[in-house]
C-alpha cells in the first residue's frame, strides 16, 4: 500500500508538470513542437457502411493514439452565385447545412479529447478540387468571390473559438487553379502559366489570412501548395509574412501506386513518373526522401516554419504498402511534420480495416503504431514496454484503455481503480484489452490509479 501511495504521489506532481506545460503553450507553441499533431481525415460520411459519422468513430479514432482530427467541410456558402447557404440535404420542409453537419463533428472531436483543424474544400467561387474537371472555380480571377471566401473563413473562425482543441483552419484544400489543363506538367511550365492567367496565390492567401485576423490574431492557418499540394511543385510556394502560418503537403506519391487499382497490382519499391524530374525513376524511401520531398524539405530549411503531410494514404492494399506507409511516416517524423492520413472510417477505398478483414492483412496495426513517432522516426507498438495507454487523459467524463501485453491479467481480467489514497474506488473485468471504454464522470476530480496485474497507470480527471 505504501509502495502504491509513494508511486502515486510522484505522478501526481509528474502529471500536473505536464500539465502546466501543455497549459502553458499556446495553439502555435503546438505547431512548433515536431511532429505533435497526429490522426486522420473525417468527414461527414462513412462511405462503407452508408451512414454519417458518430461519436464512436471519433473515440475510435482517439483509442489508437491520435490526437488530430482534420473536418472536412464543404464550407459555409455555395460557390455559384447568389452565395447562398451550402445545403448539404434537403428533405421535403426540412434543410440541413454543411455547417450543421460541421457542427456535429466539432461537437464529436470535443468529447473525444481531439485537437481538431477545419479543412475548407468549398466557398464562393470555389468548388471541391474533386469536382474541377466538371465545375470550374473561378475564385482564383476574381477578386469578389476571393473576398467573399476570406469572410467565410472569418466566419468560421469566429463561431469556434475560443475553444482550446481548435488548432487551425486550412483554408482551401489543394488549391489547384489550371488543374484540368496541366496534368503532368513542368514546374516552370506551370509556374508561367499561373502568371499568364495573373493568378497570384500568395496574395490570394494573403487577404483571406487579413480576413480571418480580423476575427482573431493567434489562430494557426494552414496554406497549402498549389496544385493538388503535390509536394514537387512545393518550390512554387511563397511564405507568408503572418508568422503563425503552418504550410501543408499531400504526399501520395507515385499517384500511380498510392492510388492503383485492384489490389496488390502495384509494387513499392517501384518504377514511377516523377513530375518534377519529368521522367520514370525507382521510388524508394531514399528517392521520396532525396528527390520527390525536396521542394518541401528545401522550403522548411529556408523559412524555419511547421510542416503538415494534410494527406497521405493507399487506396487498396499493394505489394510494399505497408513498407510505403512506414517510410512516409519516418521521414514526416524524422523532419518534425505533422501528419493525418487519409480517411477514416471511409470505403472501401483507404479503409485499413477493411482491407485487413478481406485480405487477412495488418494495415490497421500499422496505422496505430504510426499515430507514435519522436524526431527520430517512428516507434512501432512491439517496441514499447508492457503497460497501459489511456485517452484522453486528462478526462472529464471517460477514458478509453489500451492495455499493451502478452500475458493474462491475474484475476479473471479485472481493472482496479485506486484513488490517491491507496483506497478501491471501482473495478472492471474486460474481456479484452483493446479500446475499452470506461466512464468516469461520477468521479470527483483528482489524480487515480488503474491497476492491472502488475501494470498501473495514472490518470487525472477534471
């Protein structure tokens, strides 16, 4: 009892330490801490099993160690004029909006403990890149919509501050003005022809950053790279003179494997296209890190800003996938970025879990050891001790428990739950010891003690 007692009372002064540390920091102090941010792209919809998302996906998502979650939101108004409210369904009298639906996923993100950034895909002038090759945006040539966009932005900004896990807006989603003319294009090529169409994207971001400072001074922003935010057209992107800017980068290159149908048709190592170099070269992670992540790396090293992979992934399970996603995640992790994969809970297309029930794979065991990296590269889940991993903690009303070990837990599987003064406040038996969830809201804050076996773990609850 006194060892349990003693133990106790060292977290305790442990824990709140950290707390006040991370208390401390503002929103931007997180950006700057390498490779802090890390999770998944949500949306509003499971594609898989054809229903919106739910607080399980969201608890889920913070179970494996994430703890970003990127919204993706079609915005606040339609891109065609009169600008009206973006409709995201309407049945008979009764309309909901995308910002309705956006609202149910911060409200998710916030019960669940997770940091979340707005991912801003449409406003005025500007459809979803996904709908360029039929809907053109014309925001980028005209100054009217690109005011009206930066007031959204405003806007949206505004209705979720202060709230502390609100960690940034990126403000338009592979912003990719030319997109249906210039696939496959030159740098240079591509870099002439934005300038003959008197595109501007450093000033385009620049006023919708003016806009949103407007609302609120410190929030971080997140402005991509032009086309697709492809990262060997990075050397296009110009830094922004606002110093709370993080800079993002989509990296699912070679498209021709990250995206390759059917499965295991494609093979990492490999051959591939390379815009930049404009020829086939083998991709591996030397080449990725060396020559096709460059422009990224060259533009971190001069400007000394954050960096976010907003996007990486694998659509069907290929030959080396999972060697591929290791190798992205290392480097990410080994340059400080932070990083959320794309997307959660969608299909069947970069469902992990999907491809491990049809192809008897582990992509889903993968993904949860790359939500751990340090500067240094990943820490993958085999190397870890024995113990028990808990999120969110601190918490308020729960805690999901993920208990890390081989052995059988003395007792029939049974948790207990101590409280600073070594007394018994709760047990649990569990079946299993992955994703359990726990509620705590009738506990009176303070620091406890999860015991299992000889493995424990400290928890405060608010």
């Amino acid at each position: 009892m006194k060892t349990l007692i003693a133990s106790a009372i060292a977290c305790i002064v442990a824990i709140f330490n950290v707390a006040e540390t991370v208390s401390q920091q503002t929103k931007f102090q997180k950006w700057q801490t390498p490779s802090f941010f890390k999770g998944f792209n949500m949306s509003v919809w499971d594609n898989y099993d054809s229903r919106e998302v739910n607080q399980e996906d969201f608890d889920s998502l913070k179970a494996i160690g994430a703890n970003l979650v990127a919204l993706q939101t079609q915005g606040i108004y339609s891109p065609e004029p009169p600008y009206n409210k973006s409709i995201y369904w309407t049945e008979g009298t009764d309309t909901v909006f995308h910002l309705d639906m956006l609202d149910r996923m911060v409200e998710y993100a916030r019960n669940a403990g997770l940091h979340y950034i707005l991912s801003v895909r449409e406003g005025p002038g500007r459809y979803d890149v996904s709908s360029e090759n039929t809907d053109k945006s014309t925001v980028w040539v005209n100054k009217t919509e690109q005011q009206l966009y930066g007031s959204m932005l405003k806007e949206l900004a505004a209705r979720f501050l202060p709230d502390e896990l609100f960690a940034g807006i990126d403000m338009a989603v592979e912003p990719t003005p030319l997109s249906t003319l210039y696939v496959g294009i030159t740098v240079n090529d591509l870099d002439s022809a934005l300038k003959a169409n008197s595109i501007d994207m450093k000033k385009i971001f620049e006023m919708w950053i003016d806009s949103v400072r407007t609302a609120d001074q410190d929030l971080p922003l997140l402005v991509e790279g032009v086309f697709w935010s492809n990262p060997e057209y990075y050397s296009l992107l110009k830094k922004q003179s606002d110093e709370r800017i993080i800079y993002k980068v989509h990296l699912y290159n070679p498209h021709d494997f990250s995206h390759a149908e059917p499965a295991n048709s494609a093979q990492y190592p490999g051959e591939y296209w390379s815009d930049r170099l404009q020829g086939f070269y083998s991709f591996n992670k030397e080449f990725l890190e060396s020559e096709v992540y460059k422009p990224v790396l060259d533009f971190q090293a001069d400007n000394v800003v954050p960096v976010m992979v907003g996007e990486f992934g694998l659509l069907m399970p290929q030959q080396g996938g999972m060697v591929y996603l290791k190798d992205i995640a290392d480097i990410a992790c080994a340059h400080g970025w932070h990083y959320a994969l794309w997307m959660f809970n969608d299909g069947p297309g970069f469902n992990y879990k999907d491809m491990d029930n049809i192809y008897g794979t582990d992509y889903y065991g993968l993904v949860k050891q790359l939500m751990n990296c340090t500067a240094n590269g990943v820490i993958y889940q085999e190397d870890r001790p024995e113990g028990i991993r808990i999120n969110p903690n601190p918490a308020s009303d729960f805690i999901l428990i993920d208990l890390h070990t081989d052995k059988m837990i003395p007792g029939d599987g049974e948790f207990q739950i101590y409280n600073c003064l070594g007394f018994c406040v709760g047990k649990l038996s569990v079946n299993s010891g992955i994703n359990i969830r726990l509620d705590i809201s009738g506990l009176p804050a303070g620091v406890y003690c999860i015991k299992a076996g000889n493995m424990t773990k400290l928890i405060f609850k608010r």
